[in-house]
C-alpha cells in the first residue's frame, strides 16, 4: 500500500529539481493533520472536485449566450480542457502533475453568470472592482465549505496558482505557469471551434500564418502549442512559449476579440442590455435587503458587509439561476412563465 510519505518521497525521486514538491509545501493558512493516503496538492484536487461551485460552472456561460446546440463550451468544459492540456505538460516535464490539476481545477470557481459580460457588469456596479481569478480565490477561502463547515483551506501554492493564472499574472511556481498558458491555450482553440460552429467564422478567414505555424484543426493546434512549450521549457525553471509561437498566438488572439468576442452576432447589443439590467437589479436588490439572501450568506454579512456578500452570491449564480431569480423578483406574478 502506497502511503502519503512514499508519493512525497518519489515525488524527490522522479521529478524535475523544479517541480513543485508536495513535501515542501508552505502549508496552508490554517494548519490541518496531513492525510494518511494523499499528498497536500491531490486532497487541494479532491476538495475543488467535490465542491458545488465547480459543479455550478457547468451551467455558466462561456462565450456564447443562450446558445442553441448542446455542444458549445461553458465554464466546467472549459475547466475540463485547461486541466487535460496542463497536465500533459506537467507530466512531459517531470513537473508535479497533482499541483497542476488542483490549479486547473480551481482555476475558473469565481466566474459570474453570462460568461465575460457577466463580469465586466459586475465589476461596473460593485464598488471594489470585480476580477474573476481574485473572486476564484475567495471561493475557496470563504464562501465554499466542506462536509465540516469549515472553507476548503487550499495549499498556498494552489491558491497561488488560482490568483494568478489571469495573463497579468506572475504565478511563483512552473506548474502555476502551466495553468496560465494552458488557460489561453484552451480559450482561444475551443472558443475558435465554437465561432466555426456558430458560422460566425470561416477556417479561411483565420490569419493564415496563425494557421500554418499551428495547425488548420482544433487538434493540430492543440498538439502544436503544447509541444512548443515542452520543447521551449524542458530542463528550465520557468514555462514559457517560444517567442514566435507567443507572437502568433498574441495575434489569434487579437483576431478572435475582433471577430468573435466583440462579433455583434456573438455579443447581441440588445441581450448585452438585459443582461446589464439583470446584474444590476439583482446586486442592487440584496444590496437593499441582505435579509432575503441565503442564510450561508447571511452569515458573513458581519465580517464581510453586504456589498462584498451580494457580489459573492450573484457571482456565484449560474446562467438559469440568475434568471430564475430575476423572475421571481422583478416579474409581476400574474405575468410569470411558470405559474
């Protein structure tokens, strides 16, 4: 039987000098008994998997709103994607794999409902300013509990990695750098797929030389850019794309927010208004009566004030929930769909 202690001591073993070694983690911010079977980053892995705003995310938008079809990403695919791709990277570079995962994992928890747009109103309303990776944390900090009422506790490297994995980011471990590119990785290559299937692009609108250097299907592209960072980054401390496959990669990227994230057949000026007005008559109305939020929320009004414990549960909404909710509140009855 393989204990904790024996997968610590192969992690010494087998991975890089610079991976990230379970047995030498910071620890976490309130200190626990370690787990006799499990190292501290696969428990950080189990507790996001078993969390309900992981499971929330697969009812929060990605790009697309109200998409008609079901095989269009939302925040949990996503998530999915990012930890596939991170750990193929991690395990081609003897870096720590369970680490990887549990930042992948983690990493989207803080997303609003309506993807994006959802966040940018959010940010517009509330007053401190509102950023998903900063939310993500908190997520794991204070709003989500275990089975024992306590927040999950996460490892610092984790909560690290989580914080920052945004492209402004500087993670302090390789596998937090992992994530990051992984993230960018994901988005631009499904949402790509995604605009082919909307008919929103044409593979040959594309710019060709993206094309050519990364591959014309969402497979080659994928294998393309993860090979480019195992081969820039093997037996170095830091992960990074080499420089031309940065380069074109910044360029896709730039072509995606021209023809598919700010396409006005994507993000309809007219459903970007309901939405608006959906976010800010929701964070106003608990705003005015914190006592009609849930009472595991009402609990951290004290500590926290009912600005921060509004944004938190309207963050944590997903797409229909946020709906539903709007209905319940601002339709008249005798108006409402479902009486």
């Amino acid at each position: 039987m393989l204990l904790r202690e024996d997968l610590e001591k192969r992690e010494y073993e087998y991975l890089s000098e610079y991976a990230t070694k379970a047995g030498s983690s910071k620890g976490r911010i309130y200190p626990e008994e370690e787990d006799a079977l499990r190292t501290c980053f696969q428990r950080d892995r189990d507790r996001i998997i078993h969390s309900k705003a992981l499971r929330r995310l697969m009812h929060k938008t990605q790009v697309f709103l109200a998409p008609e079809g079901d095989h269009y990403r939302t925040r949990l695919t996503h998530t999915l994607e990012v930890s596939q791709i991170a750990r193929t990277i991690a395990r081609s570079l003897d870096l720590n794999e369970d680490l990887t995962e549990a930042i992948a994992m983690g990493h989207d928890l803080g997303h609003t409902p309506f993807g994006h747009n959802g966040e940018e109103f959010l940010n517009e309303i509330y007053p401190g300013g509102f950023k998903h990776a900063e939310q993500s944390l908190r997520v794991v900090d204070v709003i989500e509990k275990t089975s024992s009422g306590r927040p999950l506790n996460l490892s610092i490297e984790v909560r690290d990695g989580i914080l920052n994995h945004g492209s402004k980011g500087k993670p302090a471990t390789p596998e937090g750098m992992i994530v990051s590119l992984s993230d960018r990785i994901a988005y631009i290559n499904h949402d790509i797929d995604d605009a082919l299937r909307a008919q929103v692009i044409k593979l040959e609108e594309i710019p060709k030389d993206c094309l050519d250097l990364f591959g014309y299907t969402h497979g080659e592209r994928i294998n393309s850019l993860v090979t480019d960072v195992i081969k820039n980054s093997s037996g170095k401390a830091y992960v990074y794309q080499s420089e031309e496959y940065a380069e074109k990669m910044n360029v896709l990227r730039d072509w995606m927010f021209e023809h598919v994230y700010r396409n006005p057949e994507v993000k309809k000026n007219a459903e970007l208004e309901k939405v608006q007005t959906l976010i800010f008559s929701l964070y106003e109305y608990y705003v005015k009566n914190p006592d009609k939020l849930p009472k595991e929320y009402q609990d951290l009004l004290e500590e926290w004030g009912v600005n921060e414990v509004a944004k938190d549960y309207l963050a944590g909404m997903t797409d229909r929930y946020a709906l539903y909710m709007y209905d319940d509140l601002f339709v008249p009855a005798g108006w409402n769909l479902r009486n």
